[in-house]
C-alpha cells in the first residue's frame, strides 16, 4: 500500500480484513481459509484507485466490481484474490490472461510472476491496460489487443491461463496450451445468468480435471471474427 494517499491507505487495510473474511467464509467452496502470504501481499500492493475510472475513486475500495466504461467491469477485489490464490503462482511462472479490463488483476499476477500474457477484446482498453500498466512500472507483462478464446500460442504452454469472462465452454485452444501440471481458472455459464468459477488442472499425463469451484458472476466472452483480427 505504499504511496497511496492517506484516505485510500486506510480503506484498503479494511478491504484486505474484508477479502480475508470472505476468504473464511467460502473456504468450504474453495478448500482454501486464507491468502496465502505472498498473494496477500501483492493484493495489498497494488493500488486499486490508480485502475478504476476518474470520478468511481472514492469507490475504489469497496469489495464490489466496477464498471470501467465499454460495458466492461473492473472485477471484485476478493474474487480476483481468490481466483489468483487457486493458481498456486510463483515467481518462476508464466501465465496468460484473458480479459485484461482495467488491468487490476494483470497488475497483481505481475506482481507474483515471472512473466503475464494478457488479451483484451476490446482495443481501447487494451491500449490503456498497456499504458497503466508501464506507468505503474511493470515490466513483466504484455499487452494484446484481441480474442483470447484463441489464447497466445507463441508464448505457450503457460503455467496457469486466467479468463475473466464467461462463455459456455472451456476454449479448447486454452486447454492445448496449458501446460501438463498447469491450473486454467474461468467463469462457465451464460452472462446475466447462472455461471459457476471452475478450475481445471491438467495433470502432469496429460489428463484434464475439472471441478466446480462456486458461483459467480462475469460479464460475457465475446468473439473476434477472424477477418478483424
Ligand atoms: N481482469 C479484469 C476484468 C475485466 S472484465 C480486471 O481486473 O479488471 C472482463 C474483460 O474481458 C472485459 O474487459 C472484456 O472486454 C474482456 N473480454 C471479453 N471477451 C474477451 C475475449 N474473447 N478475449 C479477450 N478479452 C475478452
């Protein structure tokens, strides 16, 4: 929380009470209790005023999603806690987002990791993701304007693979891109409707499992047709 204004240095020591809270609270959904120290500390780290819009400010640490404009949201922060918790990251791991939004979660999985690939449909905020995020001093990650139901098979196989929107599959290029003992986390169910968190681990033969983590709610997966690409 260094550097931040007094007033939102407060209000994010609550919120980071009130993730740790939730975290107890869904544990028996989840199998975990609490943060572990490292994702803990990079929640922490990462200065949420900075990525929500010019005026949702004093909003910026209530545990509750944003809208960003675009019809897109800035996600929850306990939910973005959790889904980087089930992804057991280390600082060896390369991943690949899909979704990049305001670039909050983007900003914590650099924070945690080697290296982040992360696609965003829409192109203007995939050009102020990537501008956010230089500003900010990350390094370690890349930005891509595009659809990221086809993932980055340049940089695969990825350690984890995150999607921040909901369709109703698991995109078969992603799952090819994981890497055997990797852990994929995504929303599956139709927008506006019921969607359920599922983490696939795909083990180290090879093998896909899937189990259903609990329920959500996401803003939908949308499809680039090719020629826009
Ligand atoms: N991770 C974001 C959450 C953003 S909401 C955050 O921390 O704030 C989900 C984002 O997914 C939206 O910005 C939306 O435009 C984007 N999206 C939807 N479908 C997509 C696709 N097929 N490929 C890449 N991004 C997509």
């Amino acid at each position: 929380m260094t550097g931040e204004p007094e007033t939102f240095d407060r209000q994010h020591k609550r919120l980071m009470e009130e993730i740790e809270a939730e975290m107890r609270a869904t544990a028996s959904y989840t199998g975990r209790t609490s943060l572990s120290k490292r994702v803990l500390e990079a929640v922490a780290r990462v200065p949420r005023y900075r990525f929500v819009p010019d005026g949702s400010q004093a909003a910026a640490y209530v545990n509750a999603p944003l809208s960003i404009g675009h019809g897109q949201t800035i996600s929850q922060p306990y939910i973005v806690a959790m889904m980087t918790e089930m992804l057991d990251l280390d600082e060896d791991s390369i991943v690949l987002e899909v979704g990049t939004g305001s670039a909050y979660l983007a900003a914590i999985l650099a924070e945690l990791v080697k290296r982040l690939y992360t696609i965003e449909i829409v192109e203007p905020l995939a050009r102020q993701a990537a501008e956010k995020l230089k500003s900010l001093g990350y390094e370690n990650v890349e930005v891509r304007f595009g659809d990221g139901y086809n993932g980055w098979p340049e940089h695969a196989p990825f350690d984890a693979i995150m999607v921040t929107a909901t369709g109703d599959e698991i995109p078969p290029p992603l799952v090819s891109q994981l890497r055997p003992g990797g852990r994929m986390i995504l929303p599956l169910g139709r927008p506006y409707s019921f969607q359920k968190l599922v983490l696939v681990e795909k083990t180290p033969q090879g093998e896909i499992r899937q189990r259903d983590v609990l329920p959500v709610a996401f803003v939908p997966l949308r499809r680039l047709r090719d020629e826009e690409e």
